[in-house]
C-alpha cells in the first residue's frame, strides 16, 4: 500500500495544475487567440462564425439539424421570441446503425452516404411535422430554412459554407475533407426531392449553438463552451479583421498547443487518429478522459501495485483502447466502493483517486483557457461577462462545475464576481434554429473581406 500511496502522490504532482501554471496557461491561451485573429502563427483557429449575437426577438418555425460525433439529430424548431422556444417532432439516429451495423463514420463510408443519411433524417423529421400540421402544405410560401450545427473544424467565406479541414472525434468518412459541407448537403436534398422544401440557410459549429441558445434567453452572455467528448469555446469578438460589427468567433480550442503535458498525454497522441491534434481536447474531454484513466491504471497494474485488476472479467475491459467512457468515469467517482466490480477496497479508492484528479486537471485547464478569453476581451476586468456552458462534463461529472469555479476564483480573484458561469439549456438543436432565423431574417450585416 505504501508504494501505491507514493505512486499516487507522484501522479498528483504530474496532473496538478498550480495557480501560477493557471495563468500562465491563460496569458499564453490569449496570446494564441491574437495571433491567431492576425492569421500569425497559432495553434488556435479562430473562425468567424458570421452570426452576431442574436437579440431574442427572432421568431417563426425552422428546421435544424446536428451532426457532432456519435449521433445525429433532426427537430423542427418553433421560436416564440423573447427567449422561448419549442422543439418538436425531434429524431435522433445513431451513426453506427444498431440494425445493419453500417457506421457513417468509417473510412469505407463516402460523403454521399454519410450526407443522404442526414437528409434522411431531415426527410422524416418533415414527414412527421405535415402529418402532425395537414394545413401546412398548402400555406407554406417557401422553402423552410435550416440551420445545420456541423460540430467539426471547417473554413467559412459565408455562413452558408463550411470547407471541412479535418475530421476528429474518431470520424474517418471519405470524400469530406476539404469539401464544403453545405454543398454536400444540399446535394443530398437535392436526390430527394427535397430541395424546394427544405433551405440550408446556416452552418454553425456546437459552440457557436450553445451561445446563440444561451444569448437569446440572456443578452449578458458573451463567451460559450462545449465540455462533452469534445470540447471548444466561442465568444463575441468586437474587433475581428474584415468585420465591421461584433461576430461570433470559434476559436477551436481544443486544439491549443501550450499546456504542460504527461507522458500519458505523450502516450495517448501517439496512439490517436490524429497524433499532433487536438492536444487541448485530448486532455479535457470525455472523449480522452477515459482513456488517460486506462492508461494510467494499467501502468500501476503493470508495476503489480493494483492486483485485483487481474481478476476476470476486468483484463478485457482494461487492454481495450477507449474501453472506459466518460460515463464509466463519473460511475467510478461517484460510486461506493464495496459495490464496484472493476476493483476492491483500497484499491477502488485508487482508482477514484485517479478520476478525480484527471477530472480536475480538465476543470482546471478549461478555466485557464477561459480566463484567457475574458483578458482577451476585458484586460482589467472592469465589465461583466457571462460564459454559457454545455457539455456531459460540466453537467454530470461529480465535481466538475465546483472545479471549474473554483479555478475560475482563483484566477480572477477579487473581481471574480463579475464572470458568471450558466449552464446552457436547450442544446444545439434550438442553436442552429435561431442561426437560422438570423440568416433567413435580418439582412445579412457583414461585409467580410475576402
Ligand atoms: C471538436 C471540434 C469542434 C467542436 C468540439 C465539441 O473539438 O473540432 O468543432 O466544437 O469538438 O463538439
């Protein structure tokens, strides 16, 4: 037990993240993000969203689609001004079809595949709501606009385009990179005969969704983040290159190349889909999460200081890559231990030690880069901000909001009343809804240069 204990001790020194580390991390994430706005050298992307913020007075019936990971969702989306808002006739699909065991994520998969999948979903989710609304198909004047939540690193020159630069999340599709997803999908309506029905008017990543449903209900949000399998943050910029009124910026942060790194970390990239990327997200997001947790925990098993591991059925689960998910993590940390089956006594106190200080080395790096969002856009701090998160980490993972604020206190110290954190409610489905509504709406008031 006592080796065990200093092994521990030692990965607590490797995974903590001191105060002063805190803003060092945070004063290198703003430097990122301007250089980044200038087009310098960065690890952070920083795309213009061309959406503003909403004013919540966007109204009327759209359709929005999401496509993020694993799943992908459809709903139609009534917008009632002032802040509320319904979804309904709402479908979700998974990628991996439980059925034919067909997943749209393979390399095998092409692009029209994948997207005839997707105008699928739209295509029932359509069906569903005239059946539900037989009036409707007389009286609808015109094409009903979608709004697409596209949740993957992708160049825009119009709200209407997204040029896909990479996949991540463990999506392998063919025919996408470097394509632009909007035409893609408008091809795909097109082949079913749904193309003077359905508009794609916007192309919007998860962050920018969690602002825009965030802001409508709340005019003081100014930056959003996604800690989920993925992670990101978006935010207001008032001074972006080319724009002449505030826009919505995607910074990508998961990609941010500046935080102090394990040999875990090392570990992990090495063996990932896409060594060199995503360094940020591959040590925040329920993605990795997991799988750091594994590796750590079979390298203790490997130097004999966690035996009952051995016990059946655990070395399957254990010399499995990407075996244990976030959720199986936060079961871990919340969990008794006489009741677990990965491990017994002392040694599930281990194995909670482990999460825990995984999950608070993500809490920590997330607040560090946020802190570096609000100097970027306030330096002394002199006006109030409002960060909307969404995410399963901020929202089950025992402790991880108390994590986040309380680093979040720490580096703001006394004006840390001025930075709110809120939970995000209504998800990206609504996001895409109200992007939608903007685009359709308002005339377009960006003049973005070339
Ligand atoms: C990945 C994607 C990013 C997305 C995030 C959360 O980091 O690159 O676009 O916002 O996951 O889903």
């Amino acid at each position: 037990m006592f080796l065990l204990e200093q092994v521990l001790s030692q990965l607590e020194i490797e995974l903590s993240i001191s105060s002063t580390e805190l803003l060092t991390i945070a004063s290198s994430f703003q430097k990122h993000m301007e250089q980044g706005l200038s087009e310098c050298n960065s690890s952070l992307k920083m795309f213009p969203s061309y959406l503003q913020a909403p004013n919540g007075c966007e109204v009327g019936t759209f359709l929005a689609l999401d496509f993020g990971g694993s799943n992908a969702r459809g709903a139609v989306v009534k917008l009632e001004g002032e802040g509320t808002f319904q979804e309904i006739n709402r479908l979700s699909r998974p990628l991996l079809d439980p059925d034919s065991g067909r997943d749209y994520r393979a390399p095998d998969v092409t692009a029209e595949e994948l997207f005839d999948f997707l105008a699928g979903i739209l295509q029932e989710v359509f069906t569903n709501f005239l059946t539900q609304n037989p009036t409707l198909k007389s009286i609808t004047p015109r094409p009903l606009p979608l709004g697409f939540a596209f949740s993957f690193p992708y160049r825009q020159r119009t709200i209407r385009e997204g040029f896909l630069l990479n996949w991540n999340k463990e999506v392998k599709t063919s025919g996408v990179v470097g394509k632009d997803v909007g035409s893609l999908l408008s091809a795909a309506l097109e082949r079913r005969g749904l193309s003077s029905i359905i508009k794609p008017t916007a192309i919007i990543n998860d962050t920018v969704t969690t602002f825009l449903t965030a802001a409508y209900q709340d005019h003081s949000v100014d930056i959003a983040s996604i800690i989920g399998t993925g992670h990101n943050t978006c935010y207001l910029e008032t001074k972006a290159p080319g724009f002449d009124s505030p826009v919505i910026v995607n910074t990508e942060s998961g990609n941010f190349s500046d935080a102090p790194e394990t040999t875990y970390d090392l570990i992990l990239d090495q063996q990932s889909n896409n060594p060199g990327e995503q360094r940020f997200e591959k040590k925040l997001s329920g993605k990795y999460l997991g799988e750091l947790f594994r590796q750590i925990v079979l390298g203790f098993s490997h130097q004999g200081l966690l035996g009952t591991l051995n016990n059946p059925p655990a070395p399957a689960l254990w010399n499995q890559p990407y075996s244990i998910s976030g959720k199986v993590l936060s079961l871990i940390l919340t969990e008794e231990h006489s009741h677990s089956s990965l491990a017994a006594g002392d040694e599930y106190v281990a194995l909670q030690r482990i999460a825990y200080l995984l999950t608070k080395r993500s809490a920590r790096l997330m607040a560090a880069s946020l802190i570096g969002v609000v100097r970027h856009l306030d330096p002394d701090l002199n006006h109030p901000h409002t960060v909307a998160i969404d995410g399963s980490l901020y929202k089950g993972m025992p402790g991880y909001a108390q994590e986040l604020w309380a680093a979040l206190n720490e580096g703001f110290g006394s004006k840390a009343n001025l930075v709110t954190v809120k939970l995000s409610a209504g998800g990206s489905l609504t996001g895409a809804a109200i992007a939608a509504a903007i685009t359709s709406c308002r005339k377009p008031s960006y003049t973005a240069s070339e």
